[in-house]
C-alpha cells in the first residue's frame, strides 16, 4: 500500500507504506488555534511507516506554552506531521489518497467550543484516553 499526502503549496510530500494505527480528531484549544478549526483530525502510523520525498527545507515550528512542538510548512502554514516519539502523527487533511480508516476517537471533547457539534460514534474522551497516557 501507498498513501500519499502533501501540504497546501506541495512543497512539502511523503508517503505512507503500512496501515494506519488509528485516526482521532482533537477539540482543544491548541489545534483549534493552529488549524484554524473547530476540531482536527490526525491519523498515526509506526515511525517506519512514514517516508519524507520532499520538504525537509520548509519544515518550521513552533513550540507551545504545554510544551508540544507544532510543525508547519513556512511556506503555506499547513500543519505538518510531528515526531511524537514511538510513531508520527499525521494531520489527516494532508493526506492525498483514502487512508481507509475512519474517526473512531474523539479527544479533548471537555475543552471543545461550543459552536463545534461532534458526530455520532465512536468514543469520546475528556482529554487524552487513558490508554494512551500508559504508553507514556
Ligand atoms: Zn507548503
Ligand atoms: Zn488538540
């Protein structure tokens, strides 16, 4: 398999070539912030699954007052994907082909504005799911 994604201006492009660990769209204030939304998905997959073609160049970021690093192209603004430690998160919205696999975690749903209204399935948590902060 091969899913492709790139960033709004298309300097920057990678590959995916294993299936996905999961997707979850976020309602905190952060992403709500960086993407300009009222929520924002991401899809996870293994370190190795990730292969950068193109981009390195125009990868800045920015770190934030909780101490996430946020990525973004520094030429068109889209949020690029970050290294959190035993896998990549990915802002689904890059992604160029179907990634196959659907929002099945809501996350930060405590913290959601109140004009955001989330859909019917799957999960939800108040901030991370517990499983989650295990790993860690
Ligand atoms: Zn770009
Ligand atoms: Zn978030």
């Amino acid at each position: 398999m091969e899913i492709k994604g790139s960033c709004l201006c298309g300097a920057y492009r990678f590959s995916i070539t294993e299936p996905m660990e999961m997707m979850s769209t976020c309602y905190c204030s952060v992403c709500r912030k960086a993407h300009g939304t009222g929520q924002a998905t991401f899809v996870a997959c293994s370190k190795t699954a990730l292969q950068l073609e193109q981009g390195e160049d125009v990868v800045s970021d920015f770190k934030t007052q909780l101490g996430g690093t946020r990525n973004f192209c520094k030429n068109c603004g889209s949020n690029l994907p970050v290294d959190a430690g035993e896998r990549f998160i990915i802002p689904a919205g890059l992604l160029d082909d179907d990634p196959g696999v659907d929002t099945v975690i809501h996350i930060f749903v405590a913290s959601k504005a109140p004009w955001v209204h989330i859909p019917d399935g799957g999960t939800q948590h108040d901030e991370y799911p517990p499983e989650w902060l295990e790993e860690n």
